[in-house]
C-alpha cells in the first residue's frame, strides 16, 4: 500500500465532505440573513462589513476578555471569586501539563501523558457544562415566565411592573435574569438596550422571540398580553415537539454516537491499556497509513450521520 491509496481515498470522499460542509454553510447563512433582516426592523444596529471581517478577538464590543465574561455570564458564575478562581486554575493546570511535558516528557508512560494533555480542558469543560445545564433550565422556564408577565399585564400592572413581579415570583436562573433587568431599569437604561443585553446574556432563541416581541409592541403597540400568551403556547408547543422527536430518534441517535465513537474509544483504550498491540499502526509505514484513512473514513462517516440527523426547526 502506497500513499497514493490514501490519495485517492481522500479523492473519493472529499465531495461528500464538501457537500456536508456547503449545506451547513447554505443553512447557517440563510438564518443569519433571516435574523439581520428581522433585527434591521426593530431597529437593532449591525455590525458593518469591516466589523464582520475583523477577527473575533479584534472586534471592539467582542474583545477576548469581553468574549470571556460573556461566557461565565452564561454559565451562571457571575461572582468575581468564582471567575478569578477558575481563571487561577486553568493557568495552573496550563503550567503543570507544560512544566512536566518539556522537563519529563522521555519518561513519561502513555498513561500520564494523557492526563497531562487533558489537564487543560477541564476547566473549559467544566464551564461548557454549566452553560448547557442553565440554558436548558432557562428553556423550561421561559413558558411560566410568560404566563405570569401576561398575568401581571392583565391584573393592571405596565410591563416594566410585570417583569419586576416576574423577578419576584419566580426562582432560578431566569428570575436572576430579570433580576438584573429590573436593576437596569430603575438606573433609566432605555428598554431597548436593556432588551439587547439580556438577549445576548441568555442567547437563546426564546429570549430573541421575547425580545423581539417587546420592541415590536413598544413601537407599533397591540395587546400585548394575548401576543405573549400566544408565543408561550408556541414555546410548549415547541418543546413537546422536540421531546417528541428526541424520543423518535433516540434510536438512531444511539447508533450514530456508537458507530462514530466506539472505533475511537476502542483505539484510546488499546493505546492506553494495551500500547504492544499498536505498535504495528504507529510504527510501521503500512500501519500508519492504514491508521491515518481509518480515523478519516471515522470522521467523514460521522459528519455524515450528523447532518442526516439534525433537524432544525
């Protein structure tokens, strides 16, 4: 076997991989000119061409350390403590993984070694989890929250009066949401960057419906209290939709994550556990080719059953 095997291997699945590649970009492009068009009608500024092509740690409102904030905002860990510890503990553990990597690295085992690269990423991972775990609370919540600002509006209350009432009532992370909304509004921030920011703190579709509703109403006017009791039955139904469709997937969601990672866990566990039976894939020239089209075949064969399964709605 030759390396012009590999070649024409790659040859032959590179369509696939640009057609799953130009149909994510086809989708991601039409929803974003869908959203600036519908965010150019409330009157929400976009960013001009120069801005969009800056890189995203060059932006002025989206430095690195704003992007950073941003995303313990997100996860719930508002706290200045929290934030310097987290940020203490990945230079610690940066350190240590480089520290014993370039002074001991010839007598390291497979075993250490793989505990040191992963070291860096956990406080990272840690934070993802906590993102998604107050995203999903925030996704249940938002329904209830509706009912009770369209009660609020229906016992006498102006909005301002019902998102306080909300903040009140409710527990969670949504009621911190508001919360913070009710401080800015007593400050006489106007409603709409109040609004924005609170959009972009939860960045959830719910909280762009929400938002976009509000501006609309405050502009046009309209009952407001019907038009939110329709966008919270949306919101269940939404929901009862996509636990439907988890539910009548699950099967071939289960198969897809098997067949992309058992191969992968398989080969982590042999490396680790039992590194004579790959010597022959990372030493030998046939092996290594061998292994290099397989963890790509893994790969292209992976992107493929994710796009088969993602359903946007």
């Amino acid at each position: 076997m030759s390396w012009g095997f590999v070649g024409v291997a790659l040859v032959l699945m590179l369509p696939f991989i640009l057609f799953v590649v130009a149909k994510q970009t086809e989708r991601r492009q039409a929803h974003q000119q869908a959203l600036n068009r519908l965010k150019f009608r409330v009157g929400f500024e976009l960013a001009t061409k120069e801005e969009q092509n800056l890189p995203w740690w060059q932006a002025s409102d989206n430095g690195l350390w704003l992007w950073l904030k941003s995303q313990f905002k997100k996860a719930g860990l508002t706290d200045r403590k929290a934030f310097i510890s987290l940020v203490a503990l990945q230079f610690v553990l940066l350190f240590v993984s480089a520290f014993f990597l370039a002074t001991q690295y010839s007598v390291l085992n497979e075993k250490t070694l793989f505990v040191l690269l992963l070291l860096p990423f956990l406080p990272g991972i840690y934070l993802l989890l906590k993102i998604r775990q107050r995203q999903k609370q925030l996704r249940s919540d938002f329904p209830e929250m509706l009912d009770n600002t369209v009660r609020a509006l229906q016992s006498g209350y102006s909005i301002d009066g019902a998102l306080a009432s909300v903040a009140e009532d409710m527990k969670g992370p949504l009621a911190d949401e508001f919360q913070e909304v009710n401080k800015q509004l007593q400050l006489g921030i106007s409603m709409r960057d109040i609004l924005r920011e609170f959009q972009s703190r939860v960045a959830l579709q719910e909280a762009q419906f929400f938002v976009i509703t509000l501006i609309i109403q405050r502009e046009t006017g309209g009952q407001l209290s019907a038009i939110l009791t329709e966008l919270s039955r949306l919101m269940r139904r939404r929901e009862q939709f996509q636990a439907k469709l988890k539910t009548m997937t699950a099967e071939s969601r289960f198969t897809a994550w098997f067949i992309g990672g058992a191969p992968v866990a398989y080969i982590l566990y042999k490396y680790l556990f039992d590194p004579e039976s790959m010597t022959f894939f990372l030493q030998d020239s046939l092996g290594i080719k061998l292994f290099i089209l397989s963890l790509a075949l893994i790969g292209t064969g992976t992107l493929i059953l994710k796009q088969m399964l993602t359903m946007r709605f």
